[in-house]
C-alpha cells in the first residue's frame, strides 16, 4: 500500500495534525525537514503553516513549490512506535 496524506492540520510551531489513507493520525513535528534553500522560507512559522494538502500528490505542500513525501512525515509521526521500526528501516529513516 502506498501511503498518502488524506488531511492535515495545522497545530502550532512546525506540528502539522495528520491523516493518511491507512488509517492513522497523529502529530507530525517537521521542524528536521525544513533544511536546504526550498525549505528556508518556511522557517518562518507563517509561512510554514501556508501548507495545503494537494490532491494530485496527496502530500502536503507550500506556495514556494516545497513538498515533502507521504512516507517521511509516517515517520516523523510515528517514528518511535516500535511496531513500525522495520517499515521505517526499510524506507531508510533508521539505520
């Protein structure tokens, strides 16, 4: 199955309430994401909370053309479930 974000949320700071089609929820803090010059502008919580969720990607994503893939934001989610720590080492998150 491939994972997508069916709604999000904005919390506070750089926490994003999310949904995907699997069925979970949970809080995402992607202040680790926001590295490199895409995700500069979104430093600014402002602009960070600008998010939509686009129908085509199914991921969230910012006006600047800055999106982040479904399966990290699973992670940053629920990246200390232990349950998940193989699916997790199999995308690469945990070595």
């Amino acid at each position: 199955m491939f994972l997508h974000v069916t709604e999000a949320r904005y919390l506070n700071a750089y926490c994003i309430e999310v949904a995907f089609n699997n069925g979970k929820k949970g809080i995402a803090d992607l202040v680790d994401a926001l590295k490199g010059p895409v995700f500069e502008p979104l430093k600014n919580p402002e602009a960070f909370a600008s998010f939509k969720v686009d129908p085509d990607l199914e991921t969230i994503v910012w006006e600047n053309g800055a999106d982040l893939a479904p399966e990290y934001i699973y992670y940053q989610t629920f990246k200390n479930e232990a349950s998940l720590q193989a699916q997790f080492k199999e995308w690469g998150y945990v070595g």
